[in-house]
C-alpha cells in the first residue's frame, strides 16, 4: 500500500526514517531536475537539494505545508536558488535605496525568466527539422517569400511550418502566463536588435 505525501509528512514528524525516505525517493529527481533548469550545474543542484532535504528532516517537528508537499518543496527549493543567486553574487547588486523586497521580486523574475527561456529553447530544440529551420529563419528576420527562396519551397508550405512551429511552441509553455512569454520575446527581439 502507497501512502500519501500527507501521510508520510506526520510519519516523518513523529522521526520515522522510512517515510522520510519514501518522500525523498519520491522527489528528490523531480527536485533535482528543477534546480538544473535554474543552475546550470549539476554538481551544485545535486549538492543544494540535498541540503534541502537534510534540512527538511532537521526541522521535521516545525514544518507546516499550507498545500501540497510538492509545493513546499518546490518553495524550499526556490528559496534555496535565491539564496545561492545571493550568496555567490550571481545577481546585479542594486543601489542602497533597492530595498530588500525589490530585490527578491528581482531575483523571482530572473528566475521565472530563466525558467521561461529555458522552455522556450527546448520546444523550438524539438520541432522537426525543417519547421525548426524555418522557424529559425523567420524569427532572424526574413520574409516568408526569402525563405521560401532561399529553401526551394512554396511561400505555403513555409507558412504551414510557421503555423506548426507556433502552436508546438504555444502548447509547449502552456503552463507560463502571458505577460511572462511577452517578456521573453521583448528581450529576444532586444538581442536581435543588438546584433543588427
């Protein structure tokens, strides 16, 4: 019999090493998973959720999940990204009167960014190869009929890779809103701009 992550929360409060266990065996991959995505590194996120997961059984008596465990952990594990970003100085410092709030908010969007991008990348990594270089192309500036030239293909036929290309993209972050994908494609366009 499979018991919930409740469950195994009070086991745990009451010093039960098997269901601490079982909940880290659950998450610890899902966890880890997550704070590559922020991290880059795979030493550092393995080192940081382990901690996270010695911390959660030190204050086993103390803890209390408003939600679902996979929330709060998911929650330690951004705090704990934030206090990384802070700590090895991975975030702009600020001017005196940035006060503490402002930075956290900062510090939440570049992650929130960061996760965004890293999204986006990867759904335009899966698309076919074809869609993906038309896709390319267009988003690098040129027109449907220059591709279409310059792939030896119909204008439709690169408008039906565009087509495919967005809705892949569009179903592939589902799960951001949308002030956050305007965000992501203001600042792409920015390093175009750059670049031109």
């Amino acid at each position: 019999m499979e018991f919930s992550d409740e469950k195994l929360l009070l086991e745990i409060k009451l010093d039960n090493h098997d269901a601490f266990e079982e909940l880290y065996s659950r998450y610890f991959y899902r966890v880890l998973n997550d704070a590559y995505k922020r991290l880059r590194d795979r030493d550092q996120s393995e080192e940081l959720v382990q901690e996270l997961f010695v911390g959660i059984w030190l204050k086993r008596h103390q803890i209390m999940v408003a939600k679902t465990f996979d929330a709060y952990v998911h929650t330690c594990l951004r705090n704990a990204v934030i206090s990384f970003f802070r700590k090895n100085n991975k975030i702009a410092t600020y001017p005196d009167n940035y006060s503490e709030q402002e930075d956290k908010q900062a510090t939440n969007e570049e992650i929130a960014y960061n996760d965004l991008k890293f999204a986006y990348d990867k759904s335009i990594s899966v698309l076919p190869d074809k869609c993906r270089n038309t896709y390319e192309m267009f988003e690098s500036g040129l027109t449907i009929q220059e591709i279409a030239s310059f792939s030896k293909v119909s204008p439709k036929t690169v408008e039906s890779h565009l087509l495919k290309a967005r809705n892949t993209i569009r179903f592939k972050l589902r799960e951001f809103s949308a002030a956050c994908y305007l965000s992501l494609i203001i600042n792409l366009l920015d390093q175009t701009l750059e670049l031109v």
